[in-house]
C-alpha cells in the first residue's frame, strides 16, 4: 500500500495539489517545478556499522536482533546494547553491500558482515527508502554501496515527502508487528514440529477433521 501511494505521488505526479503545479524539463525529463535534480549522495550518511557480528557470535534469542544482508530478516541476537537506536521517530535504513537489500529499522539493532547503516540528511527516511530501493540490483558479488551513491533521482519539495511520511507511518507500525509475530510462530514450530514427527506430543486425542484436503478442528 505504501508503494502504490509512493509511485502515485513520486513517478506519476499525482501527490495533493498537483493539478496547480507546472511541469518543468530537467536532465531526467519533466518534473514538477521546483522539485530537483541531485545524486544519492548528496541525501544520505552512512554511519559506522558498529560491533561485527557473525553468525558464530550471535544467539538464537536475545534482546537486539543482528540485521543481516541476506533475504534472512535476521542473523541472530545478542544482549549487548544496541549500536544503532532506531525508533519510529528516528528511522535508520541498511543497505546490504553485495546483495543490495534495502530496509527500513524502527527498533535499535546491530547489524552482520557488510551491511551498512544509513540516514538521510534532509529528507525522512521513509519516504527516502521508497526513493531508492530499486535503484541499484545485485547482478554480480561485488560491492555496490558506491554505484547506489552514484544515482540521480527527483526530489520533491521536503513538506510534501513530510505528508507523504505521515500517511504510510501506521503501515510501518504494521509491518513490524507482523514480523515480530513472524518470528514466534517460527520458533513455535521449530520447537514443536520435532516433538510431533517423534511422537512426544500425542495429538491422536485432538477433534481434528480434513475435509476435501483442508483441516477443521
């Protein structure tokens, strides 16, 4: 939902108000007046990664989960404090170095080998991470943190992204609270699917129907 409304108001030029707004040629065709022209590198601060953490000095449970730049959502825990305090107030974007994941952090964290951490200088952080996230795509292992740099996009007006921040920011709050529950349920399968397959948790007592391949209890 956020995307949609994200390429309504910043591809298209649908946003509020833009039936009173000239279009201008620039060097990436025509774009609203008084929207800009500029490199990647001019909107974001790359920050220190912090502690590095791998797969062999994480928990499998802890309080600060390690971000990691594979599809994984995580490489693990620890207990330590946290080397970058996100919050939804004060979003830190990562970028993965050679697999080129984008995401958006509302919750402190650490982070793996080769992810870096992330803030914009002048414009919201979510409206920052829609801006870039397909810029750059991982063709090749290398590292692609510089090419993304390298990019030139369109830069509204900083009040309109503002409005833009404050529609989508209940969908941020969303998508956390889904993956916190996505992480349980996967930690409560994987502690009760062995016992099921060995027959330590009897479920033969269970009222528990299949119908036309589909479970009904």
């Amino acid at each position: 939902m956020a995307k949609l409304v994200y390429e309504e108001w910043f591809v298209k030029f649908r946003f509020p108000g833009h039936e009173n707004v000239k279009m201008v040629p620039s060097d990436l065709g025509e774009i609203p007046k008084r929207w800009k022209v500029r490199e990647v590198s001019e909107i974001l601060k790359r920050f220190k990664a912090g502690k590095k953490y791998t797969q062999d000095n994480v928990l499998e449970e802890g309080l600060i989960p390690v971000i990691d730049q594979s599809e994984k959502e995580i490489l693990g825990f620890h207990n330590d404090i946290a080397d970058h305090s996100a919050s939804l107030k004060n979003p830190i974007m990562i970028f993965g170095d050679h697999t080129c994941k984008i995401k958006i952090l509302i919750e402190p964290f650490s982070v793996g080998p080769n992810v870096i951490p992330f803030r914009s200088e002048d414009y919201p952080e979510i409206f920052v991470f829609f801006l870039i996230k397909n810029l750059v795509q991982t063709k090749e292992y290398k590292r692609h943190w510089n090419e993304l740099q390298a990019k030139r996009v369109v830069l509204p007006d900083v009040p309109l992204a503002m409005d833009f921040v404050n529609v989508v920011n209940p969908l941020f709050k969303q998508i956390t609270l889904l993956e916190h529950k996505n992480q349980n349920l996967r930690k409560t399968r994987d502690l009760l699917l062995p016992k099921l397959i060995s027959g330590e948790i009897d479920v033969s007592d269970l009222d528990i129907h299949i119908r036309n391949g589909v479970q009904e209890s």
